[in-house]
C-alpha cells in the first residue's frame, strides 16, 4: 500500500485526490479549509454577484465515494522530508492545535500563491487582496459600506472619497473587479440612494505596465481597455503605488506624483508563493515558488511533487494548468504516467462586464459577447458540483435580466 500525502485542496490538489481512486493507495488530503474554492469566481462575491456558498463545496462531499481518500482539516506546521513525515495541526475553535505526524511514501504539495505587497506589509490592511472567502467577504464590506457611508456625508468633499475606488492591478481578477463594479454603481445601485448618486463612482485601475492584461495578445488588451473606458474607469498604465495611506493613494506616473483620497483600495498585483514550499529544502525562486523537474517532482526527491501555482515551471497561474499537473502527478503515482509534464492549452479569458469579455484560443481570439459566453460556459463546466453549476447559472441568468446583486450583505468583518 503506497501512502500518499496531498497538501492543500485547490484546483491541483483535489484533481490529484480524484485521480488516485485506487485501492493500491492510501491517500490523505490536508487542507486548512474543509471546502474547495473556485477562486476565478472570488471577485463575484466581493461584488455580490454570488454568495460563498456558490463557489465552495465542502472536501470531504467531494471526496466521499473515494474510501481510500481521507481528509484532515488542519494546518501543516512542518515537513520532515528524510523522515517523510508531515506535522500538522488540528484545527479548533481556538486555532490550531497540537500536532500530529503523517508519514508519507508520496507527497504532493499545492499550497498556491498568496498576497503580495512588494515590501509593504502595512498597506494589507487598508488595500485587502483576494485570494480567499474570508478576503472576499471584506471587499464586499468595504464597497458596500462606501456607497452607505456616502449617504450619511453632509458635502461634497466627504462623498468625493467615500465614492472614489482605486484597483491596484491590471491583470484578469483587477479587470474582473473594475468593470463589475462599474456595472454596480452605474445600474444595480442607481436607484437605491436618495442624497447621492451612485453613477458619480470614480473608479481607477491602476497598472504598473504599459498596458492592462498584459499577458494576453495586444489586440485582445487594446480591446480590453477600450471596454473598460466605456465602462467610465479611469485607466492608469505605466503607474505605480508609492503609498497608500489613510484615505489616499500616491500614485507615481512619468516621475509626477499624484494623490487621489480614495477610502477603498482593493490589491490585485503581486502574489508570493506559500511558505510551505520553503519546508521541503529546495530551491526556490523569486517569489517562492519551488523549482521542480519536468515531471514536477523535487530535485534529488523523486517521492516529492509540487504543483500548481506553487510550482515554478514557466506556466500561468491559471486552474487549468493545476487540474493537469494533478491528473499528470495521479498517474504517475499510480505507474501509469512517465516523461514530462505537458500542458494542453486550452486558452485564457477574462470578463470585462456585462456581454464583454476577451478570449485568447491561439488561433482563435474572441471578443464581446462571443467572448462572453465562451467564458460562462468554461467557468461553468470547472465547477466540481453539478447542484453548484444550476445554482450560478440561475443566478447569472437573473442578475443579467435584473441588473441585480442579491447578495450585496454587509456583515461584520470576516463573516458571513
């Protein structure tokens, strides 16, 4: 009985778990949460579009035909990599505690990326980045509660930045972000409000290369950009962020510096990978992500693999790419796999707003509404659940008719 350890049930993670339904295997999936998220759906529910419980299924439903298949919900304090131990926490009410040992004949580490600040940590507190449902959940708090605190304001000097909202990033979670809430101020709040109108949302994307998108082809950016301005946001290229403070943002474009009072700031540029991949002693590149071979698994540890985002081969941090590398690793462990790793690009999107959006296929690139549904039905099909793919088209269907965001709650910070 080969034992197999997988740490984190991300878009890797739980397709390696998937693939190893065999009885030669004994398979222990650690995750610090007890769901999968789909994580290009985040920015839906910090807008309001979904509620959480759209995007995230529990693990162990996910897993419960596969007897062979156990789950531990805890965090993974350390690894042991002669001893091919995992220590890991269990998780309680009061935080992780104790710790337990969990030998391992094949481990398999897809930890993903994290927030990062390029150096300053402090900004993370007011520029919160999104990467999590607890993220998520305090975006929607600060954007909801701008537009109510806005109502409140006795003079135009107090709404200017109450209602001014800067996205640091221009990459497709900064677009996604920008033009859905756009669409927000402009139609689904524009009759909701007395004192104010929510139409007069100032929103910035701020860009630190010279154009938005920039890992898509330029024709598909140029497009892009072209949909945003149509939208009413202000695109700012070639800018970075010098400072975010209290209420502002100092912002440096061609050496002129620029304040812009903004009381929201959301963080969509720069991510780090997971401090776990730094415990299995290998080497590492610039943002953390673990050098691995061509078949993923460590330098000089054949019985270790590292994949998705964690995994530093030159590939985009995209899910499609970690569902392979997760069905490449299953079959290796399972001897039915050899050679290296190949990824099958299927293509990369991403949504501006409503019926807008960019495709890039390779030969084929679409744009608009084709685009569009191109894009509804990709994130539709990766959805794990079938209940969870007619609960977000029901919803997508009415939002698109309605103009509406039933999820738009303001709860207290971190919940839901």
């Amino acid at each position: 009985m080969t034992r197999v350890v997988i740490i984190g049930g991300g878009f890797g993670g739980l397709r390696a778990a998937l693939g190893l339904r065999h009885p030669s295997v004994e398979v222990t999936l650690i995750d610090r949460r007890n769901f999968h998220l789909f994580q290009p759906l985040l920015y839906q529910v910090a807008t309001g579009g979904l509620s959480p419980g759209n995007i995230a299924v529990p693990l162990r439903h996910v897993l419960r035909r596969h007897p062979n298949v156990r789950v531990l919900l805890g965090e993974v304090i350390g690894i042991d990599v002669e001893r091919r131990e995992v220590e890991v926490a269990a998780a309680t009410l009061d935080g992780p505690q104790g710790a337990r040992t969990v030998p391992y004949d094949r481990l398999v580490v897809a930890t993903g990326m994290r927030h990062d600040y390029r150096g300053h940590d402090a900004w993370e507190a007011r520029a919160p980045g999104l990467k999590s449902i607890e993220d998520a959940i305090a975006i929607r708090r600060r954007i909801l509660l701008a537009f109510e605190a806005a109502e409140h304001a006795e003079s135009p000097l107090q709404v200017d930045p109450l209602l001014t909202f800067v996205i640091v990033g221009g990459g497709p979670t900064g677009v996604e972000l920008a033009g859905t809430l756009a669409e927000i101020a402009r139609a689904t709040l524009r009759h909701e409000f007395r004192s104010i109108d929510p139409r007069r949302a100032r929103i910035l994307l701020v860009e630190g290369g010279p154009r938005v998108l920039g890992s898509f082809p330029e024709p598909l950016s140029a497009r892009a950009a072209r949909d945003l301005a149509r939208l009413g946001i202000e695109l700012r290229t070639s800018t970075r962020v010098k400072e975010i403070g209290e209420g502002q943002v100092e912002l440096e474009h061609g050496g002129v510096t620029e304040t812009i009072r903004a009381k929201t700031v959301v963080w969509a540029a720069g991510v780090r990978a997971s401090p776990i991949g730094a415990m299995l002693g290998a080497e590492v590149d610039r943002i953390g992500r673990v050098k691995v071979n061509e078949d993923l698994s460590v330098p000089g540890r054949p019985e270790i693999f590292v994949i998705g985002d964690l995994a530093s081969t030159g590939l985009p941090g995209l899910a499609p790419v970690a569902m392979q590398m997760g069905e490449h690793v299953a079959r290796r462990i399972l001897g039915r796999a050899s050679g290296p790793f190949r990824y099958r690009d299927r293509g990369t999107m991403a949504v501006i707003g409503r019926a807008a959006a960019v495709a890039d296929f390779g030969r084929v690139r679409l744009t608009g509404y084709a685009a569009w549904l191109a894009w509804l039905f990709v994130h539709l099909v990766q959805l794990v659940l079938f209940g969870n793919k007619v609960l977000v088209l029901c919803q997508w269907a009415w939002n698109y008719l309605t103009f509406g965001r039933p999820a738009r709650i303001i709860t207290e910070r971190g919940r839901e």
